[in-house]
C-alpha cells in the first residue's frame, strides 16, 4: 500500500523530471547543505549544514542534479577546496546527486559581508527591528562592509554561477536565495542574458519608508539587481506588494502591474510571487522524537521549572 508520503514523493520526482530535466540547476546561498570540518587526525567530515535555506531545498538533489554554490564556513570548506583545486565536489550523500562548489573569499571581507553588512544591517531591516530614531548608523564602517565585502562577495558568486555554465548548451536555472546576495543577478545576467533566474527571498520585504533607512545608492543597486531576475519569490501577498510599492517608489522608469505582480524595466519583465516555503515536518517529527532531545528537552524544564514535565505547568 502507497502511503501519502510516497504518493507526494513520487509526484514531486514526476515533477522534477518533467520540468527541470532539460535545465542546468545552479543553486546559490551563503550556507550550503554540507560543512566539512578538520578532525584531529588530519581527516576531512562533513556534516549536515544549518539554515533555513538549507532545510528547505537540500531534498532537491534527491529528484534532480544540484549544483549548489556557497560560502566557504571554516577551515574545513576551505581545505577541501585547496584539495579540489577549487572544483566541484561530489558530496558523500546516499540517493543524492549533489555537487557542492565553495567560494573562498579574504576572511577579512567575509566579515564585512557577513557580520557587518548582511545580518547586523539588512537582516534586522527586514525584520523591522531598527529603532529608527538612533539607528542604523550608516557611517564610513558599514560603507566600506559595502565596497569591500558585500559587493566582492556578491561578485564572486555570480563569477562561480557563470564559470559553472560556461561553454554547456544546456540551458541553466539559476537559484538565488536571500538577502545575502541581492547584487549577484546584475553580473551574471549581463554575461548570461537568456539563462532563467529565480531569486528567493526567505525573509521579510518592509515598505518603501522602512528601506529609506539605507542610502539611496546602496538602496538603488539592491533593488536594480533585484528587478534583473526573471522570478522574484518572497514568502507573502503582503511581502509582493511590499516588493512592487518599492519599485514604485524607487525605480522611476519602472513600470508596475500590480494586478499581473510584474515589473518592467527597459523592456525586461520580472515576475514578483508569493511561494511560502514550509519547514522539513518529517524531519523535525523526526528530531523531536529522537532520544537525544526527549533528554534534553527534559534538562531544560528540570532547570526551569524544577520538573520533567512541562505540561503540568
């Protein structure tokens, strides 16, 4: 007997093949779905990655061939890359065709990208987490997380996305995801005019007057390269109309349909959809059963409540 799960599974692997089998699929995030760390010995392990992103779209290589691109974590990305030679890696995962491409940028821009300009800046933007009265504070620091991190960052992204494609006939779908790599659409689409891109955003899109807290420079190119896309995904009708009002408001020449949710720009139209993106259920049922957080669920009341058992309380 089929059960519901399998039915789902078989229906998304006739999907797969049937629309994406005749694609190239390029997948690009910070985080990618394996961490390889250096053991004591010397040895190489890789590990499951962490993420949101990841959570939500590492089942994909179980149906097709995946390229994923990422940021190097640690020393361990960054030795199996010397190791590879800065080539694909076949990741060691059973039932999955997934390779596994690291960019390998200067630690030191990394940390402008990532711990001054993407989370600290845009991620708290997103999520209306300014006081707008006192903050943020765009001064010389994060102008130059800017020019120095997230702009080379995103450059070397999109050099990857196009070297992976370079010379292959196959047409590509190229997979962006979220708020760390805005500017990478403008680079590869000026050198891969005819190749789909799709560029989800996992987290929130405020109003025009919230993104007014960026500089209108920093604020024209995210939005500019943004609108390069064929597909905007965002998680909300409310996060599309969201989207649509700043393009509005930001982009004089664009021209906006709100009723068909596009948006044009010099004879370029890109689509602007809501596809909410759900957890992994059976895997969190998994994790919720297994022995090892059943015992540490329960340390945790113990410590607060003095008992095992939470619901008594």
């Amino acid at each position: 007997m089929v059960t519901s799960q399998e039915a789902k599974s078989a229906r998304l692997r006739e999907l797969c093949t049937q629309r994406l089998s005749k694609r190239r699929l390029i997948l690009a995030s910070n985080r990618g779905p394996i961490e390889y760390h250096v053991t004591e010995g010397g040895q190489l392990q890789a590990r499951r990655g962490s993420g949101s992103v990841v959570t939500a779209l590492s089942s994909l290589s179980q149906y097709v061939e995946l390229v994923w691109i990422a940021s190097a974590m640690g020393e361990g990305d960054r030795e199996v890359t010397r190791r590879t030679q800065g080539g694909r890696i076949r990741v060691p995962l059973a039932g999955e065709k997934l390779y596994l491409h690291f960019i390998v940028t200067p630690r030191n821009s990394y940390h402008k990208f990532y711990n001054i300009f993407c989370n600290p800046l845009l991620w708290f933007l997103q999520h209306h987490m300014w006081d707008c009265t006192h903050s943020p504070n765009i001064d010389h620091v994060v102008y130059d997380a800017w020019e120095n991190g997230y702009i080379p960052v995103n450059e070397a992204f999109a050099r990857a996305i196009i070297d992976e494609v370079a010379g292959d006939k196959t047409p590509g779908l190229i997979l962006l995801n979220d708020y760390h790599l805005y500017l990478a659409s403008t680079y590869i689409r000026r050198e891969l005019p005819n190749h789909i891109i799709q560029h989800f955003i996992h987290i929130p899109w405020p109003s025009p007057r919230y993104w007014q807290l960026l500089p209108s420079s920093m604020r024209q190119a995210l939005f500019r390269s943004l609108c390069t896309s064929d597909i905007v995904g965002l998680q909300t009708a409310r996060d599309v109309y969201s989207f649509l009002d700043c393009c509005q408001a930001f982009i004089d020449e664009a021209d906006i349909d709100y009723g068909h949710q596009m948006v044009q720009i010099d004879g370029h139209i890109v689509q602007v959809k809501a596809y909410p993106i759900s957890v992994d259920v059976a895997g969190l049922k998994k994790m919720v059963a297994s022995t090892r957080l059943q015992g540490v669920s329960g340390e945790t009341a113990s410590s607060l409540w003095g008992t095992d058992d939470i619901a008594s309380r």
